[in-house]
C-alpha cells in the first residue's frame, strides 16, 4: 500500500511537470516491482483517468488550456482507444514491450531534437487532429500510455502551437484516451482496479505540485529533464528485453 502511494505521488508530478499520463514512467516502474505486462498497462490506464482530469483542470485555471481545439483531437483519441482492450490481448507480453521501448524510442528523439517554436499557429483542419488523435489514442491505450508525448511535437513542431499550451494539451487529450482505454481494458479484464484506484488518488497531490513546478522552471530545463527521463526509461526497458532481466 505504502509503495503504491508513493508510487502515485510520484508519477503524478511527473505528469504534471512534463505534461503527461504519467503511463511512460509507471508501467516500466510496475514491471520492475514484479507485476505482469497487461496488469501494469491496465493500472497505468486507471492511473491516468486521476492525473488527467486533474491536472487539466488546473491548467484550465491558469488559461494555459485551449479547449476547442484539444476536443476534436480527444474525440478522435476516445473513439481510438476503445480498441486499445482488444489490441493489448491480441498480443503476447514480449511484443508489448517491444512496442513500449519503441514508443519512448520515438519519444526520447522528438525531445532530444528540440521542435523549433514558431510565432503564429497554423489553422487546422478538424478533420486532421480527429485522424490523429484516433492513431494516437489506438496505439498509446494499447500499451499504457496516454500519447501526450507523441502528440505534444507534433502540435509544436508541425501545427506551430506554444510548447506550453501544446504540453496543457496534450494532458487533456490523456482524460479521453484513458477514460476510453479504461473502458475497453476492463471488458477485456486487464485491469486491477484496487491498485490503479490507489495510485491515481495518490498521483491527485503529485499533479498539482508537478504543474506548479512547470510554471516556475524555463522551458529548456524542462525539456533537459524529460530527456534525460525518457532515456532512463529506454535504458531500462532494452536491458529488460534484450538481456532477459525478469
């Protein structure tokens, strides 16, 4: 119980912080701590139901949230992921994790390699962010991650949105892929609903300690720190799979 809860306080700062579920950090953590591959998937998606709500309200309250435009992109991500269930039982543990090294693969090069920042943000069609947020809630939910990390250099470097406003963004969209991946996750029966409740109650006061941080540090620590997060993660990740650290 202990664990969980500072399990929890701790992913929720980093959710808040870095604007993400916080799947990216907690399933690797739970696979360290002995639990299976789809019983971490399915408590990270419990997880980020907690942390997202959460923590876009709060950026709701600072004005850092553009909520017309993350909506087309969240319907897209809710539609997407409710076949996030039935995609992570179609494939065996291994192959699971593969797909998660390659996910904080990408995730690490589109941080490492700074997006450059433009002054006017594009217009967008509605129809293109529903096309991707329907991929992104798809593929992320199936490995247990809330796809903000993937999205968030694609509103930056190729919609030409504000990497704090893109960051605020990309937590929302995480409240319609995990409400969507919970729900298909659990009629697959994925889910241990006991210690994702317990994880995402703890992960509330992590959140909001997380964006506060975020407001106070410049945008270049921020994102030496994600780096430096994410290739800890794909460090882990390789040894586990490709040494056979069980």
């Amino acid at each position: 119980m202990l664990e969980l809860i500072l399990l929890g306080s701790t992913v929720g700062v980093l959710s808040g912080f870095f604007g993400i579920g916080g799947g990216t950090i907690l399933v690797p953590i739970l696979l360290m701590l002995g639990f299976e591959t789809k019983a971490a998937i399915g408590i990270s998606v419990i997880q980020m139901v907690f942390s997202s709500i959460y923590g876009s309200y709060l950026n709701n309250k600072k004005g850092t949230l553009d909520v017309p435009m993350v909506m087309v992109i969240g319907i897209g991500g809710f539609a997407g992921a409710l076949l996030s269930g039935s995609l992570a039982s179609y494939f065996d543990d291994i192959t699971l994790e593969i797909i998660f090294l390659v996910f904080a693969l990408f995730a690490l090069a589109r941080v490492f390699f700074k997006p450059k920042e433009h002054k006017d943000q594009k217009e967008i069609s509605k129809l293109l962010l529903f096309l991707i947020g329907v991929v992104l809630g798809a593929v992320s939910m199936t490995i247990g991650v809330g796809g903000s990390i993937i999205l968030v250099p694609i509103l930056v470097g190729f919609l030409h949105v504000p990497l704090k406003k893109a960051v605020s963004a990309g937590l929302f969209f995480v409240v319609f892929s995990s409400v969507s991946g919970a729900i298909s996750h659990s009629m697959d029966e994925n889910v241990d609903y006991m210690s994702g409740v317990i994880i995402g109650i703890a992960s509330l006061f992590g959140v909001y300690v997380g964006i506060h941080l975020k407001e106070k540090v410049s945008i270049d620590i921020q994102r030496k720190l994600l780096v430096s997060f994410y290739f800890i993660v794909v460090a882990y990740l390789s040894q586990r799979i490709f040494l056979g650290w069980y």
